[in-house]
C-alpha cells in the first residue's frame, strides 16, 4: 500500500560523498517515522538514521558527526548526505518507514535496498 523508492547509491572513494534520497508514495498515508538501515553480508541489519515527522532524529554512533539525515513532510522523501565515507560503511542501504492510512493502525515497511562501496 506504500511504496519506498531508494535512489543515490553508488560506488565512492574514501573520503567522498554520497546522498541518499527515499520517496514514498500511496495513498492518503503519513510516515510518523522514516531512515535507513544497512546490511553487510552475514551480518544483521542495523540502524544507520532514523528521524520523526517532527523533526527528532537518532544517529549509530558510527555514523555520528558524518552523516545527516533529513525529510521534507511535503513530498514524502527522506534523505540520507553522507560524508567523509569509510570503506566500513560499505553495505546495502534500505530505506525505511513506520506508516498508516487513515485509521488504519501503523506498518512497517522497507525499500528494495540501494548498493554503497567505498573503496578505492
């Protein structure tokens, strides 16, 4: 019923930048929360960013001080600039989100995954 759409992920150098965006579409639906997650083979997937429709963001403390997520409420995006890339940041990006329809109760709900490599 809702969609999340990634787009951005590439290959970079040590040191680069890359910008993750996430749209979300469906109808009549409100995101209370959206981020992003990432999955290094044979290892679980862990929170990267999350932040609220208000504006309240969380941050792993690897990514701390790098990384800045952001939303605009409007177009329903989430975005994800990361900087000062490390090849331990290399790993599939999936975007994420906590959303209802109406009074339809709360799901959960997870993009297709976007590739990221560091390396030179």
């Amino acid at each position: 019923q809702v969609q999340l759409v990634e787009s951005g992920g590439g290959l970079v150098q040590p040191g680069g930048s890359l910008r993750l965006s996430c749209a979300a579409s469906g109808n009549m639906f409100s995101c209370y929360v959206m981020g992003w997650y990432r999955q290094v083979p044979g290892k679980q997937r862990e929170l990267v960013a999350i932040i609220t429709d208000d504006g309240n963001v969380n941050y792993a403390d690897s990514v701390m001080g790098r990384f800045t997520i952001s939303r605009d409420n409007p177009k329903n995006t989430v975005n994800l600039q990361m900087n000062s890339l490390k090849p331990e940041d290399t790993a599939v990006y999936y975007c994420n989100a906590q959303c209802s329809q109406g009074t339809i109760l709360p799901r959960n709900y997870w993009g297709q995954g976007t590739q990221v490599t560091v390396s030179s």
